[in-house]
C-alpha cells in the first residue's frame, strides 16, 4: 500500500510539471540591437510576482535556420518574453501541412496567446481561431480577419522603392534585374515598389524580372540571374527567399552585384552582394508579445514601413557592419536616404498596393 500511494505521489509531480507546457525562454537579439538593462527586466519581473506568467507560443511555419526571416521572429519573441516576464515556445512545423496541427496543439495546452506567421499559415489559422473565439491570436507578414487575430504587416513596397532607386542611380547597363519567389500578389509589392523607385531615379533603366515558382529552390534561382546576367543586368537583386543564395553564387561566378531580402546579407560576398531589404519580423514580434503582457493587443490589422523602421535598406536607414561597395557608393546612399525622409514624411508617397 505504502509504495502504491508512493508511485501516485510522484505521477502527480511529474503530471504537474509537464502541465506547465512550454520552454524557457532563449536568449535573442534586441529588435533595437541591444540588450535591455538589468534593472528593467528586474523590475518588470517582480511586477509578475503574484500573477501567473503569460504563456505565449510562436508556431513557426517551418524549421528555424532555414530562413532568416524566422529566426529573427522567433529571437524577437523570445526576447520580450526575457524582457516583460512571458514564458514564450517556439513550435517549428515540419512542413505546411503541419501548422493546423501545431495551433490545435497550443489551444490544447491553453497558450494565452498563439502567434503565427506569413500566408502558409493562412488558412490553416482561420479555420483554427473561427472554432476557438474566446483564445487570442495573432499572425505577421499576412492579415486574417477574424475578431480575435492581430495580423501585423509590413510596408515592404517602400523599402522596395528604395532599393529601386539605389539600382537606378547605381547601374551602367541600363539594366536592372529580379529573382522572385513567384508571381503571386504578395509580391508585387517587392516587385512594383522596385520598378517604381528605379523609374523615378532612372527612366531609361530596363527592369528584367523572372519568378522561380518556389520559395526554396537556389539552382533555379541561378539559373534565372545567369540568365539576366546574359541579357546585361549588372545589378540582380533577389527576392526568392532561399533562392536568393543561387542569385548570390551566380553574382560571385559572373561577377554582376546583388542584394538580400529580410536581414543583411551582405557580410556573405561583400564584393558582390552590395545592399539588402530589411523587414524586422523580430519587432513585429517582440511588439506582439509586449503589447499582449502589457494588455494591448487588439484585434485588427497594424502595419510597419519606413517611418516606424519596421522595413528598411542597408547603408539607408540601417548601419551595416560591411564597408560600402563603391558601385553603389556613397553618393548614391546620400540621394536615396532623401528618398527616405520624403516618404517618411509623407511629401512622396509610394502606393500601398500595385
């Protein structure tokens, strides 16, 4: 008898535990690119003292490490949740197929607030929080319009016309180029704001775009920039995701310039690769998880572009580690950041859809 009641006690323990759910959260980079000083997060600790911690879980669309644009979400996440006293959990999805799975398994474990992202995991979140309106949501990069979701978009056609303009001012050919991902509408804000800021600053420049058809196929990707290479594009700027590192190994073998998409990458082949679009998905999240311990967040849609530095251009609007390239040069960066604070200003304005 003794040892029976013995082994309840020590189910119960362990059931105890495993129902706290979740992990610690990690370490990450500061959407400001710092730590936050100690006293803060000490103070914001103690204020959680007596109260249950906020249990927030980020359902990724795929594996982290693949594409930077979701390491950063998750480190962004992680972040606030050392910052403001929220246990956060990263849930990586093994395919597309996976991400209903996954939101039905954080409502399960009863996560206060289920953050998701891009327009992967679209459909899968509508069907999802339709059958659960008393749980809070939240998804990056897309919009699901439902009355308990906080979609978070991104202004990405600005930071596109910036590059635009930069490609303009920069070629010799005349002649400009583009890897995409696909030819979808999300991407027509890359693609339009580009054609647009490189028209403003150069007329007689010729834009050369090509789709790969996936979001995940670098040999493709090659293919296509080898092809504009031919056709005399001397600057090929990706936005094909992972595709963009066949863009980036085509530009080393011929010897054409480029840019990254998402974080910078132009520490990668600085002699080739010479500006990249930034989008902080890393502030988008610690914002989302902020504002929901704070007791902010609201359903509806909020977006980021150049004036709340949510997207932005190497060299432009953000520092980078990597010496300016001459091809692009400093001349070019003063012109564009000009650019900048007109549209930051409102005095030139960049259309919201193309």
């Amino acid at each position: 008898m003794k040892k029976l009641l013995l082994a309840l006690t020590t189910f119960a323990v362990l059931a105890a535990g495993c129902s706290a759910g979740g992990s610690s959260p990690t370490g990450g980079s500061s959407p400001a690119g710092g730590s936050a000083p100690a006293e803060k997060a000490e103070g914001q600790a103690a204020g959680q003292e007596g109260a249950a911690k906020k249990r927030i879980a980020l359902i990724l669309p795929e594996k982290i490490g693949v594409n930077p644009f979701f390491q950063q979400m998750d480190e962004g996440a992680k972040k606030a949740g050392q910052e403001f006293g929220a246990e956060v959990k990263s849930i990586e999805s093994t395919d597309h197929g996976a991400i209903e799975e996954n939101l039905r398994v954080a409502v399960a474990e009863n996560y206060d607030l289920i953050i998701t992202s891009s327009f992967e995991a679209e459909d899968a979140l509508k069907k999802v929080a339709a059958e659960n309106p008393d749980r809070n949501f939240a998804i990056i990069d897309t919009v699901v319009d439902l009355p308990n979701v906080r979609s978070v978009t991104f202004r990405e056609q600005e930071a596109a016309y910036l590059m635009g303009a930069a490609a303009g001012l920069a070629t010799k050919t005349n002649k400009v180029g583009m890897v995409v991902a696909m030819d979808i509408p999300l991407l027509k804000k890359w693609t339009g704001g580009f054609q647009e800021g490189m028209k403003a600053t150069n007329p007689n420049a010729e834009f050369l775009v090509n789709y790969v058809g996936s979001f995940s196929d670098p040999a493709k990707a090659k293919e296509l920039a080898l092809l504009q290479a031919s056709k005399g594009a001397d600057i090929i700027n990706g936005a094909a995701a992972v595709g963009d590192l066949g863009v980036f190994e085509a530009a080393k073998e011929k010897g054409f310039y480029t840019s990254g998409q998402d974080v910078d990458r132009t520490s990668i082949d600085p002699a080739h690769i010479v500006l990249s679009q930034l989008k902080g998905t890393d502030a988008a999240a610690y914002e989302t998880v902020k504002s929901f311990v704070e007791g902010n967040l609201k359903p509806g849609v909020v977006t980021y572009g150049l004036k709340e530095k949510g997207v932005g251009v190497t060299y432009v609007t953000h520092e980078s580690k990597t010496p300016l390239n001459p091809f692009i040069g400093q001349e070019v960066i003063d012109k564009v950041k000009a650019i900048n604070d007109e549209i930051v200003a409102g005095t030139r304005k960049v259309p919201d859809s193309f």
